[in-house]
C-alpha cells in the first residue's frame, strides 16, 4: 500500500510505502513511546509538580486530546497560552511521578 501526501503551497509530495496491515501494535507503541521520551515533534510543554519537585514535560497536543476527554477541552478553549508556538500549561495540583504514569 502506498500513501501519498501532497502539499499544495510547497508543491512537495511524499509517498510512502507502508504494509499497514502488518504493522503491529507492538511497533506503534515503541515509535510512540520514542517521541514521547525524546519530545521530537513536541507543540506543549506542562509544568507538572510543586517546588522543589517540578519537572516540565514535552508533548503532543494532539495526542492528548485524541486520548483524554479533559485535554480535548483544555487544549480547544481560548484560555491556552503560548509562547514562541508552544503551548504552555501547569498542572501543579498532579505529582510529577503520577503524571508520568498518565501520559503513558
């Protein structure tokens, strides 16, 4: 199977070829757990945690609100901030240990 991407104002095209049939779930998640450690392709950061115990996670908005009702309202209102093209949001009230557990 081959999937074609067009992009009309760059007039650039991608094909892929891809048994998508065949590929496993097993392989989905690793490729998925590999962005989400390395931030790679990352539009939010969340500062998660109190003083002294913060840690600011790197992260897929579309991600999160595909997988979590709470998000796909949080991420869709007006009230988002962003800086520089990031999405920045604090979650203080959440430790930083039960969050990572969460986004996995």
């Amino acid at each position: 199977m081959y999937l074609y991407i067009y992009d009309p104002p760059s007039d650039f095209a991608l094909i892929f070829q891809a048994d998508f049939q065949n590929m496993s779930t097993e392989l989905l998640l690793k490729e998925y757990t590999k962005i989400l450690e390395s931030g790679e392709f990352s539009d939010m950061e969340i500062l998660v945690g109190e003083e002294p115990n913060t840690k600011t996670f790197r992260l897929h908005s579309l991600v999160l609100k595909v997988r979590c009702p709470y998000f796909r309202t949080a991420l869709s209102n007006d009230w988002i901030k962003r800086e520089n093209g990031v999405i920045k949001f604090e979650k203080p009230n959440i430790s930083v240990e039960i969050f990572d557990i969460l986004i996995k």
